[in-house]
C-alpha cells in the first residue's frame, strides 16, 4: 500500500500528545505536591495512599498491598479522601470504588489498584472539579522547556 492514500489525523494525534503530557504533569504533582489521605474502615483510620490518575468522574489510587492478610474493598464501598495542597489543609471528597485491581509495580512490589467515581452532590467537588480542570488546561497549553531560548528578567 503506497503512502499517499493514507490520511494522518492530526487532531487525534494532537489528543494523544495532550494526554500524555497530562500523565506526565500528574505523576509530577502527585509525587511532589498533592498528598492523598483516605479515611477507612469503621474507626476512621486515616492513611496515605498514591494517587496514580485522575479525571473529571473519578480517581485510581494504589495501596500497597498483601494478598494473603489485605481485605479487598467492595464495589460500591464509599471512601472518604483527603486531598492535601499544604501539610495541613485539604479537601474533603467522597468517592465510590467500581473495581480493585492487583497490581506490580516495576520494582517488584505489589499494590491493589482501586478505581472510584467522585460523588459530584459534594459541596468541596467544585473546589476538586477546578483543580481538575487546570490540570486538563496546564496539558493542553503549557510548553516543555528544551532549553532553547535565554529568559531575560528586568
């Protein structure tokens, strides 16, 4: 098959190229800004967990885990999170687990995986939903610096 008869999409690619970088700007935040708490169990036990993504409907978190004395939480279970942005202000959200997943890390260690929808009717979710939407934008607009140009300061 000859090359001219091939149509490039240059919008799907561009998408491609924004989700990507929106991983990326992610893994960085999380690991160095945003700390994740969650509040579980009857007791109200607050521990942190690894946020690994997050969109407009929900969050996947990871927890270390050990299959033979872990309990696997339920679908439908509501979570409530913490959301950290300094060492001691957060917000609140709630969140609904649809699936747990086993997961291996690269390095060996074992994590489950939870995927969760965010309960909307949440008062502190258009606090989140802000957030959210600056991610999706910071994305699409922002411009990786190869260290190409000189920054002049007055």
């Amino acid at each position: 098959m000859s090359d001219e008869g091939k149509v490039i999409n240059f919008q799907a690619k561009r998408s491609e190229n924004i989700e990507k970088k929106r991983r990326s700007f992610e893994r960085l935040l999380f690991q160095n800004l945003l700390g994740a708490y969650t509040v579980i169990d009857a007791d109200e036990t607050v521990y942190p967990v690894s946020l690994v993504d997050i969109s407009h409907d929900g969050c996947l978190f990871q927890i270390p885990w050990n299959g033979k004395s872990d309990k696997k939480l339920p679908e439908g279970h509501e979570v409530k999170m913490r959301m950290y942005f300094t060492k001691h202000s957060f917000i609140p959200v709630i969140v609904n687990v649809r699936y747990g997943n086993e997961f291996k890390a690269d390095d060996g260690t074992t994590y489950m995986h939870y995927g969760c929808e965010f309960d909307k009717s949440m008062p502190t979710f258009k606090a989140m939903e802000e957030f959210i939407n600056f991610m999706y934008s910071f994305a699409e607009h922002s411009v990786i610096d190869r260290g190409d140009s000189r920054a002049f300061f007055l």
